[in-house]
C-alpha cells in the first residue's frame, strides 16, 4: 500500500511542479536514477561580467557552485561531481553518479556587480529545473494504474466527505424538524357537563 501513496506523491508532485514551470523559467521536470548524471544549462540575458550561483532548494538557501570568472568554488557534498563548462551568461553545469539526496529544485542565479557603486544586483537566469531521483515511474511516461488509482482514491475521499456531511446534517434536520411541529397535547382532565342538571 506505501508503493501506491508513493506513486500517487509523485504524480500528484509532478503536476503541481509542472504547471508552476512556466511562471518561474524552468525546464520542468528531470527525472533520473541513482548513478546517472544531469545537465544543466544556466543563461542570463544580461550582459557584462556576470557571476554564476547554482542554487538548491525551494528557497534557494544551499549554493551548490559559486562561478566568478575562471575560479568555481563547488560545495563539499557535489565536490568531484561537477562538471563545469562555458563562461559568463552561457554556462552548462552536469552533476554526475545522482543520489537520492540531490533531489530538489535547482536555480540558475546570476549577480552582476555595478564597477561605479560595487553593488551586486542578482537576476535570475533560465534553466532552473526540479530533479527527482528515483526508481518510480517519470512523469513523462503516463502511468493508466497510476491514473486509476488517483481515480479511485478522489472517488472515494469524495464519498467519504460526502457521507460525513449527511451523517453531521440528518441530526440537525430532524432536531429543526421537531421544534417546528405543532406540539399535540392530550388532556387528562374530566369535564361534566352541568347543563342537564340546572333548572329554571
């Protein structure tokens, strides 16, 4: 059963990072498996001496390569795995023998440095992709279990929301249902009817 939530993870990831492709400049959605190697391609528009930040994390809070002209600084975890080539607004970055660590957005950052104020204005660049390492099935290949699996599972969450409202209503229902009834009341009294017995 975790099989199945996992591949119902993935799809589910894999379309929400797709449809969110286009508004952040990414390439979309690269899928390998532990050992193989994936290319990057980071450009920037900008001209002049741009300086390349090959960032991790949604937040991009983990820099992976710091390029400043010819000198690359690589962080210690990608250290002997990258591969580093171009220069400026046109770099080609491949990282080699993937683990499941290295899964996770990557973002092509360029900072250009004013020479008058020394100040640095970052500008994101094109070729920011999301890598997931894995052994499931790719995106790209449409999986007809994995659809009807999502089916099913959508089917069955909106009939258990569904039976869930009515057994929170039907109590209510009838609750409003009794206070609105007129209440019939049956009298225990005795009457006698005195009319026979008075006289003129």
């Amino acid at each position: 059963m975790s099989a199945v939530w996992l591949r119902l993870l993935i799809g589910i990831f894999c379309l929400s990072f797709t449809s969110q492709a286009a508004t952040v400049h990414t390439n979309g959605v690269i899928w390998r498996q532990p050992g193989d190697s994936m290319a990057i391609q980071c450009r920037s528009s900008q001209t002049g001496r741009l300086y390349l930040s090959l960032r991790k994390g949604l937040s991009k809070d983990f820099e992976v390569l710091y390029k400043a002209s010819q000198k690359n600084t690589v962080s210690e975890k990608y250290a002997g795995r990258l591969q580093v080539t171009g220069v400026d607004a046109s770099v080609d970055i491949v990282i080699s023998n993937l683990t499941h660590e290295d899964t996770g957005p990557y973002w092509c950052v360029y900072e250009m440095f004013d020479s008058r104020s020394y100040e640095a204005t970052g500008v994101n660049g094109t070729g920011s992709v999301l890598l997931v390492v894995t052994d499931e099935q790719q995106c790209d290949q449409p999986n007809k279990n994995l659809l009807l699996v999502t089916a099913v599972v959508s089917a069955a969450v909106l009939f258990g929301v569904f039976i869930a409202f009515l057994l929170w209503i039907i109590p209510k229902i009838k609750r409003w249902h009794a206070k609105m009834m007129p209440r019939h009341t049956v009298s225990t009294d005795v009457y006698e009817d005195m009319r026979a017995t008075l006289r003129p």
